[in-house]
C-alpha cells in the first residue's frame, strides 16, 4: 500500500524531486520500500539536490530504525559516485586539452606551471586540479589550439 500524506497539498505519485519535507519525513517513517526505493533513485540522480537536503533535515531530527541507516548509506554511496564520475569527467577534460594543444605532455606541464608528473596524476584522475590550475590548463590548450 502507497504511503498516504496527510495534510500535504501534494500525492505520493508526485515526483520525489517535488516532495517537500514533510513528505519526505512521511514516507521514511509510513512508507515501504516502493517509497524508499524512489527516494533512492532521487539520490542518485541529483546527490547534493534538495531531495538530499531535506533527507539530511529530517535525518538530523528523526531515525526511522533501519530506515535512517539505509537512507544514509545511499546517500553517500550516490555521493560518492558522483565525485568519481567527476574526477573521471576532469581527467578527461585535461586529457583533452593535452592532446589539442599539440604538445608533449611535458611542454604542456611546463607551460601551466606544473611538474610532467603532476600533470600525469591530473590525466589519470589521481589528483584533481584547483579551479586555477583548470583554467591554466583551458587557456593553454586553447592558445596552442588557435596557433594550430
């Protein structure tokens, strides 16, 4: 049986990216797995969204047993899978732009201001690049690329 919401001016068959607070405390506390299931997939799609901020709310004041566990470890396992889909997303990124540029790894190093092996680690994802050190990386390899 649906979780039913009392006093809300929304269904239970609304997306969960729609759900208020209230909603969201009412289905971890009345809900089933159906309810908990969407939630989850909410998580997974938008891990820092406001889904996942009225989950913290509600888990900061209220732990449905069993329920509060399960709800925070997908949150961080979807969080955790964002974050490295990320990291993949920038390794791509400079990855791409030292093979636009035209120039050996170690020019391009060279050229950001960086050490041939710190570059390596930023390509493979190992380490990520400051925000500053992206731009360098973006400028240089648009530079090369128009002289190309």
């Amino acid at each position: 049986m649906m979780v039913q919401f009392r006093n809300l001016n929304i269904s239970p068959d609304a997306p969960v990216s729609e759900w208020p607070t209230e909603a969201v405390q009412t289905a971890l506390e009345r809900g089933d797995l159906r309810d908990w299931r969407r939630i989850g997939a909410e998580l997974r799609r938008d891990p820092w969204g406001r889904i996942a901020r009225r989950l913290e709310e509600v888990l900061s004041h209220s732990r449905p047993y069993g329920v509060a566990e399960l709800m925070e470890g997908l949150l961080e396992r979807a969080r955790e899978r964002a974050e490295a889909d990320e990291r993949r997303e920038v390794a791509d990124e400079v990855r791409r732009a030292v093979a636009d540029s035209g120039l050996t790894s170690t020019e391009f190093a060279a050229s950001v201001g960086t050490s041939g092996s710190r570059l390596s680690t930023y390509m493979s994802g190992k380490v990520v690049p400051s925000s500053t050190m992206m731009v360098r990386i973006r400028r240089v390899a648009d530079r090369h690329r128009s002289v190309a």
